[in-house]
C-alpha cells in the first residue's frame, strides 16, 4: 500500500462549524474542524456519544451542511453545492452503511440492490456484488429472513453496487455479536484495499481503531487528534 502522503487527496475540510439552533439552547456539534481525506485510505472516527461523528459524516454524505466553512470533494466545492448537485453527489459518489441496516423489508436482498443499481449508469452487476459479500445463496431472502450480520452484508452490497468514490459507514457494527462485527469490519476493509475505495467508519467502539490507515478522534465538536496507523491489523485480529 502507498504511504499516506502518496496518496491523492479526495476530500477536504476547511473551519467546518455546525450548530444546531434548538431556540433556547444552541448546540455545537462541530466547530472549526479541518482534515482532509486520502483516496483508498480507511478513517476510523472515534469519540464518544454526543461528539458529533454523525454529524461530520452526514455532512461528508451531502446530507447535512454546515454552517461555515469551506468543503471541497475532488476539487469541487460541496458547501456552495444547491440541492440538486448535492443530490447528484449523494446518489453518485457515495455509499451510506447504518447501524440498522436499513434495508427495504418487503424486497429481497437481490431486489435491494438493485433498487439502488437503478439510480447509476454504471453499475456493478447484482450477482458480482452478491459474490463479494459472500451472499449469492441467500440472494432471495428477505431482510426478516437474515441474520443482522447478512443483513448488514446486503447494505453493503448496496452501497458497493453503484462503485461509490466514497463509503460512508455511521457504526457498521453497533448492531452485532463481536465476531459477526470483525467479520463486517474485514469485509470492509478487504473492500478498501481491493477496490482502492475509500472507507470511513464513524465509531465509539476504540479498538476499531486499530484496523484504520487513520483516526480521527473528535471530542464535544472538536477534532482532537489524527492519528497515523503504521501497523494496520487485520479485522480478525483486533481485541474487542
Ligand atoms: N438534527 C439535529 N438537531 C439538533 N441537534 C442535533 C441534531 N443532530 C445532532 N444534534 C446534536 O449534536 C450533537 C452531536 O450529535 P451527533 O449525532 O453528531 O453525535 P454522535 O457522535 O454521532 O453520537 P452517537 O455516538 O450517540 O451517535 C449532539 O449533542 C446532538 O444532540
Ligand atoms: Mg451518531
């Protein structure tokens, strides 16, 4: 794998600030973070509840804006996006994975991804993305016939179906046993050198950690720390 300061920035954030205005009080989820994103490098976000993980990864997605600060994705400026361009991003460049899989309960694993293979021009074929997350005999099950951890695996393929330059994962593995969780994690990351996809992982669990290329820990809005991993370990070998 190329060192770090090899590789192409994908992504960068200038002084993002975020503040949500709840009348009385106002509540400061992000203020003045700045980092930027490497293509093909996984990012662990860690920090505990209330630091405002989510908050930074839905504005990384397109799905929030911030309030201040400079976004820029391949270049282009994000935050003077208008809402069609963003919805252009949100549907291209990115792949969103959530804690609760999020799956369409009335379709099929199979019928799931490809709802979202629709909205590309290009995608990835149904049955190859079946294969890489290793669920090409339970293509017709429905959601309530998986285990969480299959069901996770069709979110995504989902997401993978439509080759996104970015993979946005907001606590992947909050929902599973500690060996489904390494077994989602090695998949993801597996995915990221393979397929040089760039990968985030909003998590509070701090031994995920030790998977990353970085970490990122954010504490009350603030980012407190980039941490360089030299020694990334495999998914299966992390200490829970
Ligand atoms: N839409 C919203 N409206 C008002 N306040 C919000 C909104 N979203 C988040 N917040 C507040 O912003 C802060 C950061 O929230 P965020 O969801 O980003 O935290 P988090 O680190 O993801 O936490 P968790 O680990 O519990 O998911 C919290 O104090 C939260 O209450
Ligand atoms: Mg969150």
């Amino acid at each position: 794998m190329n060192p770090l300061n090899q590789r192409e920035e994908l992504m960068r954030f200038e002084n993002i600030t975020k503040t949500y205005d709840m009348g009385e009080v106002k509540v400061e989820a992000l203020k003045e973070s700045s980092f930027d994103i490497r293509r093909g490098e996984l990012i662990v976000i860690l920090g505990p509840s209330g630091s405002g993980k989510s908050t930074l990864l839905n504005i990384m997605g397109g799905m929030d804006t911030p309030d201040r600060g400079q976004i820029y994705f391949e270049g282009r400026s994000l935050s003077r996006a208008g809402s069609k361009e963003l919805t252009q991003y949100r549907r291209h460049d990115i792949g969103f994975i959530f804690q609760f899989y999020n799956l369409i309960p009335d379709l099929t694993a199979y019928e799931n991804i490809a709802l979202a293979a629709e909205l590309v021009d290009n995608p990835l074929t149904i049955d190859e993305v079946l294969e890489e997350v290793g669920l090409t005999e339970r293509r017709d099950h429905f959601p309530a016939q998986l285990s969480g951890g299959e069901q996770q695996r069709v979110a995504i393929a989902r997401a993978l179906v439509k080759r996104p330059r970015l993979l946005l994962c907001d606590e992947p593995t909050g929902s599973l046993d500690d060996q489904t969780g390494k077994m989602v994690l090695g998949l993801l990351s597996r995915i990221s050198s393979k397929e040089k996809m760039t990968v985030v992982i909003v998590t509070h669990n701090t031994s995920i950690g030790q998977i990353a290329d970085r970490i990122l820990r954010l504490r009350s809005g603030q980012i407190i720390d980039i941490i360089v991993n030299e020694n990334p370990l495999p998914a299966e070998r992390i200490e829970w």
